[in-house]
C-alpha cells in the first residue's frame, strides 16, 4: 500500500469511528508519529518545523518532563483526598508566579473544567449571572463553557445572561483603550435592564481566537474597572498566553498591568498532560467552598503534578521567558520585512512567540480562502501553522516556547520562498 493510500485507509477508518464532529489540519493530514523540542515527523521519517502548537510548551517530549512522569507513574497515581507533598509544593511554586492577591488554586484535568469551574466561583453568591466575551471566543466544551464561546458557530446558542462585544479593534489600536472598555459598559448595561446582572467578564489576554490582538498593552485595564463598579469579577484565560508565551512575563495579564479576580489554565502547564487548574483570590473561594462541596477525582493526580513541576523547571533552568521575548521579536522583525513588500498580508500582530498576520485580497479584504491556501503552502513546506479570528482570516503562529534563533530562521527562509509563489497562486 503507498502510503497515500496509507494516510486515506487511516482517515477512512477514523471518519467511520470517530463521527464526523472531529476536524484534521491541512487539505492533506500529516501522520505524526514522533516529536522532539520543535520539531515532528511523520511516519515516513520526514521532519516538520512546529510553529503552532502550545500545548507541549516546553517543546515535545522534553526528557526531563517525560522522566518526571516516568518516574512518578513507577510510585502511585491517585487522587488528592491524600496528603501529598508534591502536590503542596507545586501549588506554592505555581502562586509564587502570580500576584499576591491571587493565593488559592484549584486542579481540574482540562482548561475547558478550569473555565466552568471560574464560572462558577464568579456566580456563586452574585445577584447578578451575567457573562460577558468578545464575539468570536473561544473558553471550552463543556455546556457552561460552550454557552460562552461564539466562535463554536450559530448551532451552538450562548445562554440567555451571555452579551458578546466586539473584539479589540486590531485595526485601529489607537482607539482601543477607550472603546473597548466602552463596549463592556454597554454589555453591562444591557443585562442589567435584562434583569440579569453582571458576574463576569472573560477574554484570554491575546485574543487568540479573535485574530490575535496583543496591543496597546494595557488597554485591559479600563475593563478591570468597568468589570469591577458593576459588582462582576474579571477572568483571564491564560490557556494560550500563559507560561511565558508572550514573552518576559509568566502570563499574559501582566502585559496589561492588571490583577484578575480569577485565572484559568490549561493543558501547557503539564506539557499535554492532562492538568490544569483555576486561581483566584482566596476571600472568592473560601465564600464558594464553604458553601459547595467540589471535588475533581483526578484533576491535580500525582503523575500529572510530576509533569507540571517538571515543565516550571524547565522554564527557569532554559530561560524560556527571555527567549521568548529575544526569539520573538527576532522573528516579529524578520517577518516584517519580508511580508511588507507583499500586498496580501497585513500587519505582523504579536507579543513573545504568538503572532497574528492576515490575508487579504486585492481590495484589502480578509480571505480566509487565500488564509487557508498560505497555512497549506507551509504545511507544504514542512512547516506547521494555523489560523485564528472570525472566519479563519489570519495566520496563527504559535509555536513552542524553546523555538530558538535557528528555527526562527528556517521559517523566515520558508517564508521568502513561499512568497514569490504565493504572488501568483492567491
């Protein structure tokens, strides 16, 4: 069998026994069966650049993550209704990060958990139920976490005490800091006159999902206060920006000189273990858990503590914020000199290794269908991205956060060959 027919007997299999509610990158799916630091390779031996996947944040099978795990896994693996030191230690390692006012932690297994749990911390005890996000987010699967992610699509509804607002203007970023907060004001208004109140405002602090607008920093802040006088609480979804993805700092907040009431974090913190957990300022939790009884059988399990605690070690010991931040503007710079002498792509949006380019047709006009014939051209090219904002309009470079100077390279290198080709394909 070649190995076309291979990789179309595999999809065929999959479709049959997966359902169709499941989606595979790229026109022609790569068969992944290995990966190391920044790189894959599929089953035929060939290597690909990864340049989009965050969930092993400190690159793909690091050993010393991987021997945590191993290790671990040879002692006991069980729930926390023991004690555990491990698990203790982690959670003081893991505050340590964070601003003083935010000193109580939970574990759950996934971001989307992290998300429905924050939920329902935010509600408890609130006159008002109200949640409020930008028009294309994205926070989760579960039922609660779905109700507030536009993105999902018109079939799946928002709840009845869900307004959505525009995203960040990335357009004009100078109007940002005073619209934005001006939007939110407007949600809150309408569900209070709806009779629901606010609890909540909720964005990751990149906008990933909205096409990835990381600037002016600091235009969180005057949500914060908007949040804050209409009796709600701010949540920042760390799942994407956090653990040094914007660069310098630890999390994405921080860019914008905030302090959440709640933050949730996703699967990088376990390098795609199945961890992650929700922080926030204990006065919310002791309300919430002396009144609601909680309990995650296997979120913060021992095996996946080794993982995480090995994942901060290797931030701290590589230096991965700064490189971050150095790789990142490298590679910020790099692609703006090559993009700006082409006229289908716009700015080169970004903060540390997460960047949003879009692409546009001749009048200006976002393209999801040229988008999507640029990620195919890199896939092509042995180098993987994907897409973000409303209708897959941009480029989503998202890579690994050991991504070093050589690799920044290559994808440039890619890039300049790519483009004479694309001048004329698009």
């Amino acid at each position: 069998m070649t190995t076309i027919n291979y990789a179309e007997s595999i999809r065929e299999r999959r479709e049959r026994a997966l359902g169709p509610a499941y989606r595979l990158f790229y026109r022609e799916p790569v068969h992944i069966v290995r990966g190391r630091g920044t790189k894959v390779f599929d089953a035929e031996g060939n290597e690909y650049l990864d340049a989009y996947n965050n969930v092993p944040a400190v690159g793909h099978c690091h050993p010393r993550v991987v021997e945590a795990q191993h290790r671990q896994a040879r002692l006991i693996n069980t729930h926390t209704r023991y004690l555990g030191e491990e698990l203790v230690d982690y959670a003081e390692r893991l505050l340590a990060t964070f601003p003083e006012q935010l000193g109580n932690v939970m574990f759950t297994c996934t971001g989307s958990e992290a998300v429905d749990l924050a939920l329902r911390v935010a509600r408890h005890g609130r006159s008002g139920t109200g949640i409020i996000v930008t028009d294309n987010a994205y926070h989760g699967t579960t039922a609660a976490v779905a109700a507030i992610s536009p993105s999902l699509g018109a079939a799946q509804p928002l709840g009845t005490d869900v307004r959505v607002v525009p995203a960040p203007n990335r357009f004009h970023p100078d109007e940002v800091a005073e619209k934005f907060p001006a939007a939110v004001d407007a949600a809150i208004a309408d569900l209070r006159r709806h009779g629901h109140g606010v609890a909540a405002f909720i964005a990751d602090s990149i906008f990933a999902s909205d096409g990835v607008v990381p600037d002016p920093a600091g235009f969180l802040a005057g949500v914060v206060d908007a949040v804050h006088r209409a009796g709600g609480l701010y949540i920042a979804d760390e799942v994407q920006p956090g653990f040094g993805r914007t660069g310098s700092e630890m999390w994405g907040f921080a860019r914008h000189h905030i302090v959440p009431d709640l933050v949730v974090l996703g699967k990088p913190m376990g390098n795609g273990m199945p961890i992650a957990a929700m922080v926030t300022r204990p006065e919310l939790l002791s309300r919430f858990g002396s009144d609601v009884r909680y309990f995650n059988t296997f979120g913060g399990n021992p095996v996946a503590i080794a993982a995480a605690a090995a994942v901060l070690d290797v931030i701290e010991d590589e230096s991965l914020l700064a490189n971050a931040a150095e790789v990142g503007a490298y590679l910020h710079s790099g692609l703006t000199r090559l993009l700006a002498e082409h006229p289908h792509f716009g700015e080169v949006r970004g903060a540390g290794l997460f960047f949003g380019v879009d692409v546009v047709d001749e009048e200006g006009r976002l393209c999801p269908t040229r988008t999507d014939r640029v990620v195919n051209a890199y896939r092509d090219n042995r180098v993987l991205i994907g897409t973000a904002g409303p209708r897959s309009t941009a480029l989503k470079i998202r890579p690994p956060l050991p991504f070093s100077q050589n690799d920044a390279d290559r994808f440039l290198e890619v890039t300049a060959e790519l483009l004479p080709r694309l001048k004329f394909r698009l």
